[in-house]
C-alpha cells in the first residue's frame, strides 16, 4: 500500500460524523447515556462494567434482569453500532472501552445532557 492510501484512509477515520448519524447515535436513551459517561472520562477510557454500572444507576428499571440486559444490548447493539461509527473502540479481550472526541457529537451531546436532566 502506497503512502497516498494510507493518508485517505487517515483522512476517513478522522472525519467529524455527518449530522444525520449523529442525531440517529444520540435517538437511543441508553446510548446517551452510555456516551454521557464515556465523554466524561478524563483519558476517554472505561471498563464495560463501569459503563453497564453507571446505565444501571441512569435507567429506572432496576428488576433483577434488567444488568444483564443493558450488558447484552451493549455489547450486541450499542457498542458495535458507535464503534462502526468510528465513536470508539471496545476492546473485549481487556473489556476496555476508548472513546474518540468528536465534536460535532459533543455538542449534541452536551445538549442532550442538559434537556434530559436540567429541564
């Protein structure tokens, strides 16, 4: 691979995210939330129990099912579909999440964060 591909490939991974995905990430109540944690970290870095614990603590249900559920609709649905969004990287090996800035996202975000829970 010449150096020209490698650079469009850089160019791609780096784009800030159209604002029709970023507005279909932020549609899901339990991906906000899991990304208002996430953006949260200093190093952008959690574990994936850190991130189901704190989805437990956001979301009123607290039935005994209710953690496993968050774990499977994680790493089966919201982990795969930010990480197919360059959002982060969810490592299972380590069960490691890092979470890519990108600010487009971020301002959403932060908007969404005050709507849902200083309104």
């Amino acid at each position: 691979m010449g150096k020209t591909e490698r650079e469009s490939t850089a160019v791609e991974t780096t784009a800030a995210p159209s604002l029709d995905l970023v507005f279909d990430l932020l549609s899901v109540q339990r991906r906000r939330y899991g990304l208002y944690h996430l953006a949260d970290q200093d190093d952008g870095i959690a574990t994936f129990d850190e991130l189901v614990d704190n989805i437990y603590t956001r979301e009123d249900d607290h039935g005994e099912d209710h953690r496993l559920q968050i774990q499977t609709s994680l790493q089966h649905v919201h982990l795969p579909r930010l990480e197919d969004a360059g959002i982060l990287e969810y490592d299972t090996r380590s069960d490691t999440i890092r979470y890519w800035e990108q600010p487009t996202l971020e301002e959403w975000l932060e908007h969404a964060r005050h709507k849902e829970f200083l309104d």
